[in-house]
C-alpha cells in the first residue's frame, strides 16, 4: 500500500517537474528575458551552449521525461501489477538516467557557467526526489 503511494507521490512530481519544463520552454520563446526567482541569471543558463542535447533544447527532453515518469508511475499507482520485474527496472534505469543527467547539468551551471538557473534547480530537485523516493521503494 506503501508503494501505491509512493509511485503517486512520484506522478505529482513528475507533473510539477513537466510544468517547469514547459514553463521554461514557453518563456524562452518570449523576447523578455526569463526571470529567475531567486536572482539567478537563468537567461545565461537556459541560452547556454549547453542548452541543447543533439540539437533538442533540455527543457523539451524534460517535458518528454517528465511525461513518461508521470505516465507510467500514475499508471503502476493505478494498477500495482503493471510493475513486473522488467519493466520496474527499466523504469528504474529511466529515472537513474534523468537524476544523473540533472546532477551533470547542475555541476555545469557550477563549474562551467557559474550561473544557476532556479526554475533548472528546481526540476533537479525534483528528479532528485523522484530517484531518491524510487530508489527507497525498490530496497525495502
């Protein structure tokens, strides 16, 4: 029942995680600059050269992340047997993916840009709570 949920829990954050995906997305098309709320200079972030992955801007690779994180936990909160061993661990691979990928993107805002995006530390936090909540199901 724990686990019900757990992968809930999961689904809200991969909701929340998809909006600020979106939201970034929108507001780069504008021609204001992005606001970041913390006083951050998002703007140099999100326009970065590392702004694109294959030439996809990240923000669109997060909402696809975000989508498949939300569908598929929602899914398993939903109906518990969907979550056999195989695609459990898929998902599991997934989401390691997702939180490596957010800390490789932190660690360049730091070391690289030494610039931080909030709206970006915010969906890595969420990616980050979505791993750490995944990894405690799967090793009780």
């Amino acid at each position: 029942m724990l686990e019900t949920y757990a992968y809930g829990l999961i689904s809200i954050l991969g909701i929340f995680g998809f909006w600020l995906s979106y939201h970034i997305h929108q507001e780069k098309k504008q021609p204001k600059p992005l606001v970041c709320p913390l006083d951050f200079n998002c703007e140099k972030v999100v326009h970065s050269a590392y702004s694109k992955l294959f030439g996809i801007p990240l923000e669109v690779v997060g909402m696809l992340y975000y989508t498949l994180i939300t569908a598929s936990y929602g899914a398993i909160a939903l109906y518990p047997p969907l979550a056999s061993p195989t695609i459990s661990l898929a998902l599991y691979i997934v989401t390691t993916i997702g939180f490596g990928f957010s800390l490789a993107l932190t660690a360049i805002q730091m070391v690289i840009l030494k610039e931080f995006c909030s709206w970006c530390l915010l969906s890595a936090t969420c990616s980050t709570a979505i791993f750490t909540i995944l990894t405690i199901i799967l090793t009780q």
